[in-house]
C-alpha cells in the first residue's frame, strides 16, 4: 500500500512547508511570468486551466490544470456505457469537461475554507468506508500488491490517481455539507410530497400513431414542387460529393517469398519472456455457496436473524442434507440458486476477499462454517482449486510462433505497401501493378459511405480519397487484409437534384414536417369529442381508435405508447375519476386518457413512508441549494476570467 498507510510524514511535510514558504516571495517575482495578467493560460493540450479569482489567484499560480486527454477518456467512457453513436463524442467531451472544470472550481473553494482531506483522513475512508470490505476485511490490511490488483481491475487507473481522486470527492463532500447544512423540511411538505408520489391511477387511453398518420399525408406534385422549391436550400447539396478511384491491392498471399515469415528458437524465448503476464493463470476456485443476505446498514437484530438462518441451514447440510436442494429453497443468490448454489471457475481475485479466503481454505468436497461477506452470510462448498501458475514455454509455443509470423507479416505488408507506393509515384500505378502481377481497378462515382466489392474492407480508402486532391500523387492505407495503393481520378462535387430523381425524398420530408401539426390538431379533436361526450370510448369509435387500458400505475411507471408517467402523462395525476385529459404529444405518439381509478395513500401509508420521504426530500432540496451555489461560484469564476479554456466548447445536446 502507499506509504502514508505505512508511516507518518507529518514532521517531514512540515520542513517542506517551511523551505517552501520561505522561498514563495522570491519566485513570485523572479519567477511566475504574466503576474498581472487579466486570467491564466492553458498548455496545448489543456483543456482548461482555473485558478482562483482576484489577485491572489494571480500572484501565487494556484491553478489547475485540466487536461484534454482526461476529458476525452472520461467522455468515452460515457460514450461505452451509455451506447452512444460517435458523433455525439463531441458534445458528451463539452459535459465532460464542464463536469472536471465545476470540480476543480468546487476543490479551490474547499481548499480556500479549510477543508482539506488529509492523508490520516483518506486512511481512516479507506478502513472504514465502501471499500473497506476490499481493503481493510476484517480491519486488517490485505496488503500493497492486493490493494494495487483492486484498484487497477475495478477503477482501471494508478493507486496515486485512485488516492488523489478519493480526497477530491472526500473534499467536495464536505463543501457540500457546510453548505447545505441548514437545509430543512417541515413535516407538511413530507406529507404533502408523499400524497403525490404516492398517488397511484388507472385509466383507458388512445393512441393516435405519428407514423401512421403521415402516410395518410398525400400532397399533390404541386404541393411538392412549392415545397422543393421553399426549400431551396436544403436541396442544394442534396446530392453528396463522390469520387472515382483508381486502386490496386495486395494482401499476405502477395508479399516476396509468399509472405513465409520462419521465426527462430531463440526469438521464440525471447516473446516468452517478455510476455509473461500473458502465461500466468490466475489462482481459481469453483464453488457452491447459500447466501443469506443482509441489507447495508441493517440493524444488529436483522443481522443476527440472518446468521441464525445460515447456520440452522449449515446444520442441515452436515447432518447430510443435499446442498444444491437446500441452495435451491433457502439461497437469496439470484445468479446461483436455481444452479444448485454453483458458481463457475472464478479467479479469486474476482471474489470478495472473505468469500475467497474461506472457499481457497477448504479441500474439495468440504464445506465451510458460517462466512460473513459484504453481502450476507454464506454457507461454503468448494469442487476444485487451481493454484496460480505459469504456462511452460513449451504449452505455449505454438501460439507464440503464430504472433511472431503475424507481427512479421505484418510488417513486412507495410514494407512493401511504402515499395509500391514509392514506385508508383515514380512509375504510375498500372505499370507498378504490373511490374508485381498485381490488379488496378477503376470504381465508379462513389460517396464516402459507399462501398468497394473488390476489398475486405474499403472504409479507410474512401475516407483518405476523400481528404486527397484530384490528381495527388499515390497514397497507400489499410484494406482490413493488406494494402492498396490509389490516386483520385476525378471529383463530382455535391450539388442540387432535380425534382424528379429525388421525389421520393421531398414527399418523405413534407410528409415529416406536416406531420406534427396533423398530430396535434388531431389529438385536440378526440379530447375535444370525448369531453363534449363525457366518454373516451365513443370519440374514439367515431375516429376509428382502439383505446387501452393501464395499470394501477404511479409516477415512476411506463406505459405502453405513452411512455413515462413523469413527463406529459403526469396529468393523469391530477385529474379526477372519469376526468379526460387534453393532447398529450409525446412525438411519436399522442394520446388522450380518460381516468378510471385513482388511488391515494393512506394516513398509514404516509407514517410507514415518512422517513424515508423525508430523506429524499431533504436531499433533493440539498441539492438544490449546491446545484445554486455551483452556479454562483462559477458566475464568479467566469467574471473575473478565472476559467481560461484551450477552445470553447461545444454546447451539450439539449441545453
């Protein structure tokens, strides 16, 4: 572990402070350029740089910096998690950054007021807080190289990042709660929030589909062409660029000597050396297990009734009860149970240390006591162990010889890519392809999406054709399988279709603009009808809808066509029983309810929930009131141009 688990520095960190200080006034002058400049500067590859206001935030360079490559890492990391298409990479890096800016603004106003996290204090969060069953199980240290192996596997990054990290977070948490400290809520807004939260209804609805009624949208040529010609513009580059190519290619089946690449002995020893972490295999373990869990933060009554449970159930299995039976009927493991309580072959560090420790301890066929991990209580059986070890060279060679040949292959294409491609700039591409028994190919006119038949994979030839001139010398890039050497031909610039080629298009474009108000003035229609008839059931009839029924449904919920339950519909909410609503146009679909039921909670509802309300409440308020004081640190940042930002982001989607 890092060495302030290991000893206290305290006396050596004075002495830095004090030759540091002594020294301050000298730099500052002799030193820091730009003292008296209006804000700070950014590196080039900065994303931003902040500093604190005022003039001392000038005279010290108390600044941060925020670098590009930490906000596109977490940016895509965003990107992976949530699934989202590359072009939104730029806006999720403009959140991203704003997100490390807003920290780094946060951490100078904790610093400024005192409260810092000092090394003891992130110790005592690391023995005591959410890691500390993976740290500290038991209290007692798992020791530096175990400690490293959790932090690099679960939050993938240095143990001096992770460490510098958890005081920031540790830091803004207690800026958080001096400033939110004084927020409270009287017992009438709990009540108040519970009867709305808590309110459940039931009602029928019709949908009016916005996919269905823009096929009814049939304008005339006339109506078309006025629309082709109001939208001028948007049609004047409605047939993208393309381009055609002229290309040759080669593969491995094409390199001197067939592409052969013989791999030595020695070189062979030398790949296994320097891969060893490539050979190791982990230490393993197979178990069965019966977990009976415990809720975090239970009371010590619940968790004894638990350890009870699992050890009346480990009774059964020594007095010779089948332990898959009695992991199917008692185990609170979803993943496990139906499986007879079995868990595959997992390395253990991959285990909750306590689970690991007590299932590496047991012969094969034995069973447990009683374990406590961070989940439960479990009750223990291991089938097989496997020690870590290293695979012989001997185990391994064949897949060593295969790597060599294809990094030599490898390279030996790109050698012989750069040959060719310095040939044909010299020879011209038909009597270099020639000159090797190799093919060159014309395409058609094609677009940057399109596609080449003749290649594996063309993405990356038609995205450099498409960065070159026309008549620029030879290039060559990667076909998935080789190389191919290529030159632009000729260029069609994107240019404006006449209306007849391109009606299908202008039709599918009317039809996408017309169809909201169609929507629109059709949903106001049937809520119109079913309020003069006091029955959804009948407007809908008259204009051909089927009408659906909800479930008793609250305001976390989704429905079927609509969506959810917190957005428009929520009117639902606050209608009365046999109540229609007005439109509710969520885009895709509209619709109009007509309320059936309505539940309320009752008084014992309200007192069952009212501490956990209360806790939500209050915590919503607190923050709100730090959502507040973000904003008017920031207000005061930017006015006194103590954020200085490398290039102006973007503006996220939907802000």
């Amino acid at each position: 572990m890092i060495r302030i688990l290991q000893q206290d520095n305290r006396a050596t960190k004075a002495i830095f402070a004090i030759v540091i200080g002594a020294a301050i006034v000298t730099m500052v002058i002799t030193l820091v350029p730009g003292i008296f400049t209006d804000g700070p500067t950014t590196g080039t590859d900065d994303y931003a740089t902040v500093r604190r206001p005022g003039l001392w935030g000038k005279i010290s360079g108390d600044s941060v910096s925020i670098k590009t490559a930490d906000v596109q890492r977490q940016a895509e990391q965003q990107m992976q998690q949530q699934n989202l298409p590359p072009f939104y990479l730029q806006f999720v890096m403009s959140r991203a950054g704003q997100i490390q800016v807003e920290r780094a603004v946060l951490q100078q106003q904790a610093d400024k007021m005192g409260l810092q996290v000092s090394d003891d204090d992130l110790k005592n969060f690391l023995r005591s807080g959410p890691y500390s069953e993976y740290i500290f199980p038991g209290g007692k240290f798992v020791g530096e190289d175990q400690y490293i192996n959790f932090v690099e596997t679960y939050f993938r990054m240095p143990i001096a990042d992770f460490e510098a990290q958890v005081k920031s977070d540790l830091e803004i948490q207690r800026l958080q709660a001096l400033v939110t400290g004084g927020v409270t809520v009287n017992d009438a807004e709990v009540k108040a929030e519970y009867l709305k939260t808590g309110t459940k209804v039931k009602f029928d609805y019709a949908v009016i589909s916005a996919a269905s009624l823009a096929q009814t949208i049939n304008p005339s040529d006339a109506d078309l062409q006025a629309f082709f010609k109001q939208n001028a513009a948007r049609y004047a580059t409605a047939v993208p660029e393309q381009r055609k190519i002229t290309f040759f290619s080669f593969d491995a089946n094409n390199l001197p000597n067939g592409g052969v690449q013989p791999v030595s002995d020695a070189e062979v020893q030398a790949y296994y050396n320097a891969h060893q972490d490539q050979y190791k295999t982990p230490e393993e373990v197979k178990t069965r297990h019966i977990l009976i869990t415990v809720a975090k933060g239970a009371d010590a009554k619940t968790d004894a009734a638990a350890k009870a449970k699992a050890e009346d159930i480990l009774k059964q299995v020594k007095a010779g009860g089948n332990f898959a039976d009695l992991a199917k009927k008692n185990s609170d493991d979803p993943g496990s149970k139906d499986q007879g309580g079995e868990l595959p072959l997992i390395p253990t560090a991959q285990l909750d240390p306590t689970y690991a420790k007590a299932a590496m301890a047991l012969n094969p066929g034995q069973t447990s006591d009683v374990v406590r991990s961070q989940f439960g209580y479990h009750i223990i059986q291991t089938e097989q162990k496997q020690a870590a070890s290293v695979k012989t060279l001997a185990e391994v060679k064949p897949s060593i010889v295969e790597a060599i040949q294809a990094q030599k292959s490898g390279a030996a294409a790109q050698a012989f890519g750069a040959q060719l491609v310095a040939q044909a700039k010299k020879d011209g591409l038909q009597k270099t392809a020639d000159a090797h028994g190799l093919h060159v190919q014309t395409t058609d006119f094609l677009g940057k999406t399109g596609v080449i038949p003749s290649l594996p994979d063309s993405s990356a030839l038609l995205s450099a054709a498409f960065g070159a001139a026309k008549g620029a010398a030879p290039q060559v890039v990667s076909t998935g399988e080789g190389y191919a050497i290529f030159v632009v031909d000729d260029v069609q610039a994107a240019h404006a279709t006449n209306f007849a080629d391109y009606k299908p298009h202008i039709l599918d474009d009317y039809r996408q603009e017309k169809t909201p108000e169609l929507l629109n003035a059709q949903l106001i229609k049937l809520s119109d009808r079913a309020k003069a008839l006091g029955d959804l059931h009948k407007a809908a009839a008259e204009m051909k809808l089927d009408v659906k029924s909800s479930d008793l449904v609250g305001r976390d919920a989704q429905v079927t066509d609509i969506g959810s339950m917190g957005g428009a519909a929520s009117v639902a909410f606050s209608l009365p029983k046999g109540g229609i609503s007005g439109p509710i146009n969520e885009g895709a679909n509209g619709a109009v309810l007509q309320l059936t039921d309505k539940q309320e909670p009752t008084a014992d509802d309200i007192t069952k929930n009212f501490a956990a309300t209360k806790d939500k409440l209050l915590d919503q308020k607190r923050q709100e009131v730090f959502s507040v004081f973000i904003g008017s640190l920031m207000d005061r940042y930017e006015k006194a141009n103590a954020i200085v930002y490398a290039k102006k982001p973007l503006t996220p989607l939907g802000s």
